[in-house]
C-alpha cells in the first residue's frame, strides 16, 4: 500500500529511526537553516520542528514544520517503497519497452499492463482531509511556520509546494515546485523561471491577451498544495515533458493513483489528503520583484520579476504539518531530490540515447554545472553526437559541463572519472563549446538565460577519429599474481 498521506510517511521514518522530533521553540528565522544544514550534511534524520516560533513577529506557531523529508538515499528509498532505486528504473524501464501488439496473442499479453497502467490515473474524489477547514474571507499565511532561510533572503519563502495549473492552450494539467515569496497574508511571488511549464502557460495566456484583448481572462488559475505522501511531493520536481501530467507519473511510482478532489475557488483539484492547500490566480498586470533567495547553488539568486499570486482560499487540516525545504551549499536535501530525478531520468534519456550506459550529476555541480555520461561508442565522433543530444533534452539541456567517458568508468566514482578523463583528453581537440539556453539560476553565463556550455570528449581516441598511434592499456595486476599474494597475505604480517 502506498503512503495515503504526509503523516502516513512520518509514522513510517519514525518507526525506521529516521525522524527526530524538535520540542525546543526553535525560530523560523534561520535558526531552522541553521539546525537543518548541520543535520543534512552530516548524513542526519527528518526533522520534526514541533514548536517553530518567530521572535521577530512575537509568534508561536500552532502548526509544526518538517523538513529534510527525503534527504538521504534511506529516506528516498522509504519514499519511493523499494529497497533500491534501481527497482524503480527498471519498472519504468519496462513500461517505456512496451511495443505495439503484432498478433491477437500479443494484443491479450498486453491488456493486464494496460489495465495496470490505466488504474493509476488520477481520481476525482468528493471529499478529503484537505478540507477540514476551508477559509476564504479570513484566509491568512500567517499561521503557517514560513521560514527566512539564509541572511541574505529578500523575506520568507515557502520552498516545497505543488504549484498546479492548466494549460490554458490545452488544458492539461502541470505541476511544478516553484518556491513562493511571501509578500504578505495573502500574497507571494510565484517563481517559476522562465523555461518551466507554469511559465509557460502564463506566457500563452500573455500572448493570448495581446492578440485579443478584449476576449482574454487576465487571470490564471493556481492552486498550491503543501506537504502529501511522498511521491505525490516528489512529482513535482521532476521534469516531465511538458504534456505528461506529474500526477499520473506519481501514480506510477506509487502504483496507486493520487487522489484528487476539486477546489473551492479555482476550477482546479489538488491532492485530497494534502496537508495545506493554497487557492487563488496569478495576473497579467501584476508582476513583483523577487528575491534575493539563497539558492541550491550556493549563491543568492538575485532579485527579478516574477507574478504575484494572490490567495482567494485556504483549505487545510485541522491540524496541519507544513513541509519545507532549505536549500544552498550542496550537499543538502535537494541533492537527493536530483539524485531520484537522475535515476529515474536514465531510462527516458536511454530511449532516445540508447548508447548511454549511465549518467551521474555530482552534489558539487548543483545538477546544471556538470554531467559525467558514460557511452558504449560505437563510430567516429560518437561522444560529440551524445552530447549534442543531451543538449537538447528537456532538463538536462541546462548541462553547462558534459563529460563524456567510455563504459567501463564508473561514473559515479569521480575520482575514477577525473584520473581516466583527464588522461584521455587532448584539450585543443577534444573540448567543444557551444551555445544556448542556461539555467535561469546561471550566475556566470554572458547574458542571464543564455550562455556557452563545454562538451569534454574523455572517450578513448580511434584511428577513425585520427588517433593513429597505439592507445595503451590500463594497468591491472594478472590475476595468478593476485591469487598468490592473497595466499602469503597474512604471513606477510598484513
Ligand atoms: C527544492 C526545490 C525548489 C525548486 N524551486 C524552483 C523555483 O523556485 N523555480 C523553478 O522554476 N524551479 C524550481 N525547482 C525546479 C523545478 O521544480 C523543476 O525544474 C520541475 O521539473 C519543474 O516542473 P515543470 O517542468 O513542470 O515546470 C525547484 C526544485 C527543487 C527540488
Ligand atoms: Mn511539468
């Protein structure tokens, strides 16, 4: 059975010694970064803050605050109910081999999976715990734990939600975690950077809008929930193509479809069991500066512009849980966000690169700065072909630095990739640059957005691709010897 919700979650890491409840009062203002930080780099529990306070704004908070939710590979394993993740990459795996029937045999073989696939599709339900309380006049964020992460912050931010909206071109649904400034009680930003899809379908409506004016609602509907069973959550951060609705892909993963139920203000449904739900509309005409932030980089993303979204309605629990997240110098919870992203991402980026064997994005890089890939190459220039491609996938096209190795590197051994790649390289021949969208958080780039990214061709080197003379071998001990010496070990005094 899958989790049904965020407590269902809680009882499970408490009973595998993988929470720790907070009773001190402990302030939203940094010090809950401050704690979270210490834990997550040294490898720590989720932490349960149950009496989160403000002295800045005199506030004990009724509601506690959990946070480094899934912020180890045991935590992401309990999420995910599998003893490892690679389980999760087959079945996906596995899906995505499904051909096209050929015989009646095949089409009746293929019927159970359909059924299967088919029975974890969304479900609208009439009621759920998220509507336990529904305010609308006195609708406020204020009761709500929302922490200033890091000095430097431009106010509170909340850093974990499920932000839902419609195509307005399609209708179909989206969700995407973009972090929300509070502004004030019923007001925040709603930082969805320019590549991803809330963006996008702000966007179709601002296009709609200049092309008829008169015609076109200036409002989008959002609806954001807080804090659902783990893989609901997790749903959100990865980057599915733009038409694929997350919540079916958690249903996936879950092997149980999400429950929905409809909102109250917006034309909109959210996760039944969620724990907070925020409903209300972005508007063309009212953009905000946003930020600074102290981002997953390490570095203050700086102020820019971003929507406003203004609450009309507040459904929640009684007794809510609000859930967080800090990010900022990696290693912290996000890494392990990623590290479900990248595993999960390799079956669909091997579909289209069959030749990829296997990829890792290293905490250091903070997902967009480096890729190491590893291929099975197969002709001349094989390794620019790759990266070329990569270049051009949904997510991963953010990759400002590809390493490309051979498949015997493990690429999740950076100290192998770095001792075989820079032997490999000839740097003059072997670097390409190129040129193209950058991450909206890319610091460095020549113009915000935009930007060159470096390919590193770290394959061995053929006689196709011009290399004539020999390519030596790697050195490893004969296996006589070895056997051998493991016999006299002991007596060697070792
Ligand atoms: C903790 C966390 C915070 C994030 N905050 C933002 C954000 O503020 N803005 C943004 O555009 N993406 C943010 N992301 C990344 C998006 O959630 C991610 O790119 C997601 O795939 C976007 O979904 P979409 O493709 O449906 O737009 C964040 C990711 C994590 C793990
Ligand atoms: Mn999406």
């Amino acid at each position: 059975m899958a989790y049904k919700d965020l407590r269902d979650f809680i009882v499970c890491l408490e009973r595998e010694g993988e929470l720790k409840r907070i009773k001190a009062r402990v302030d939203v203002d940094l010090e809950i970064t401050e704690i979270t930080n210490r834990v997550s780099k040294s490898g720590g529990p989720a932490l349960l803050f149950e009496r989160p306070c403000s002295a800045r704004d005199g506030v004990d908070y009724a509601v506690p605050l959990l946070i480094n939710t899934v912020g180890s590979p045991r935590r992401v394993e309990l999420a995910l109910e599998v003893e490892s993740i690679e389980d999760c990459a087959r079945r996906l795996e596995e899906l995505l081999e499904l051909k096209p029937p050929e015989g009646w045999l095949d089409k009746v073989r293929l019927l159970p999976k359909l059924a299967e696939m088919g029975s974890f599709l969304p479900r609208t339900v009439k009621d759920g715990a998220v509507k336990e309380v529904i305010e609308r006049d006195g609708a406020s964020l204020a009761v709500f734990p929302i922490m200033t992460c890091w000095p430097g912050d431009g106010g509170r931010f909340i850093t974990w939600p499920m932000v839902i909206t419609r195509s307005p071109k399609s209708g179909r649904r989206n969700v995407g975690c973009y972090r929300m400034q509070v502004f004030d009680e019923r007001t925040t930003a709603m930082h969805w950077q320019i590549h991803k899809t809330g963006a996008e379908h702000f966007r179709w409506l601002q296009r709609q809008a200049e092309k008829e004016p008169f015609a076109t609602a200036r409002r989008m509907e959002v609806a954001v929930a807080i804090g659902a069973d783990p893989l609901t959550m997790l749903s959100g951060v990865l980057p599915m193509p733009e038409d694929l609705d997350e919540f079916v892909f958690a249903g996936f993963l879950r092997r149980q479809p999400v429950e929905l139920v409809r909102c109250e203000t917006v034309n909109l449904e959210v996760p039944a069991h969620a724990e907070i739900v925020l409903e209300g509309y972005v508007d063309l005409d009212d953009m905000r500066t946003e930020g600074p932030f102290g981002d997953h980089t390490g570095y203050y993303s700086l102020e820019d512009k971003f929507p406003a979204f203004h609450i009309t309605c507040i459904t929640r629990r009684r007794d809510p849980i609000y859930v967080s997240t800090v990010v900022g110098p990696p290693p912290m919870e996000d890494y392990w966000m990623g590290y479900v992203v990248e595993r999960l991402f390799l079956p669909l980026m091997r579909k289209q690169l069959p030749e990829v064997v296997d990829m890792h994005m290293p905490a250091e890089g903070v997902f967009h700065n480096l890729l190491i890939v590893a291929i099975r190459k197969s002709y001349p220039g094989h390794a620019r072909k790759v990266m070329n491609a990569i270049w051009g996938l949904p997510g991963a096209m953010f990759s400002k630095v590809i390493v490309v190795v051979d498949d015997d590197v493990d690429v999740h051994n950076l100290r192998e990739v770095a001792w075989k790649a820079l032997n490999h390289i000839d740097p003059e021949r072997d670097i390409q640059f190129t040129l193209g969208p950058v991450d909206q958080l890319e610091h460095a780039s020549r113009l915000p957005n935009f930007g060159s990214k470096m390919g590193v061709d770290a394959t061995r080197k053929w006689p196709s691709e011009g290399f004539t003379r020999p390519w030596p071998d790697e050195i490893v001990m004969d296996e006589k010897t070895k056997r051998k010496i493991d016999e006299v070990w002991r007596s060697l005094g070792f």
